[in-house]
C-alpha cells in the first residue's frame, strides 16, 4: 500500500517537474510573470507546459482511483502495481509530448487513462461482492 502511496505523492510532483523543464536552460527568464512567459514560448517548452498542464489535469482522477480501491478493499498489491504502471505511463507520456512524439504520447495517455478507470472498475466490483 505504500507503493501506491508514493505513486500518488509522484504524480503530484510531475507538474512541477514538467514547469521545470519549461523553463530550464533558458537565460532570460525571469519569475515576475512566468504564465505569460510560458504563454509565449514554442518548440519543447511550450509541449513541456502543455505536459504540465496535462498532469494537473490528470492527478485528481488518479488519486482518488487509489483512496476508493483502497477503501473498498481491492488488493493492495493491484492497485500497487497499478499505480506503479500508471507513473510509469505518465512519465512516458511527458518524455514523449516533450521530444513530439504524439503518436506514442496519445498511447501512453490512453494507456494511464484506462488504468484509472481499472482502479475504479475494481472498487466497483468490489463493492458489489460485499
């Protein structure tokens, strides 16, 4: 249970990192007005936000897929493991929309979404085995 934990505290954390690689590297940035700096970019920064953006939208519906299989008893060790792959997905999906492979950035995304909806098929199922 600590796994899918860690998985949740490393899928909060992935938004941040993807702002990170926004604005990496990058002389003249400056902290006063970074949302319209980062409005203004292209190329791998302006994917890197994008990704950011993308994370935060994703990070609700992942946390509470593991609180509720948790909550209604689905093993443990699933829903570690699905988070796991999940994270694993996620981070594919950001290497992927950053270098503009889209391609492979919609099958990782797919790939995360249908793992979240497993961990919700599961609370489902197993609140209707109780």
């Amino acid at each position: 249970m600590l796994i899918s934990y860690g998985a949740v505290l490393a899928a909060g954390i992935m938004p941040v990192v993807c702002a990170g690689i926004a604005k990496s590297g990058f002389k003249g940035y400056g902290n006063s007005d970074p949302r319209a700096w980062l409005a203004r970019q292209t190329g791998f920064r302006a994917r890197a936000n994008a990704a950011q953006a993308n994370c935060f939208e994703a990070f609700p519906f992942f946390a509470v897929g593991v609180i509720l299989a948790l909550l209604t008893g689905v093993d443990p060790a699933t829903v570690d493991a699905l988070a796991l792959f999940f994270v694993a997905a996620r981070v594919a999906y950001v290497f992927f929309y950053v270098t503009d492979k889209a391609k492979w950035r919609t099958m990782v995304w797919s790939a995360a979404y249908l793992t979240v909806i497993a961990l919700f098929a599961l609370a489902m199922l197993n609140l209707q085995m109780d």
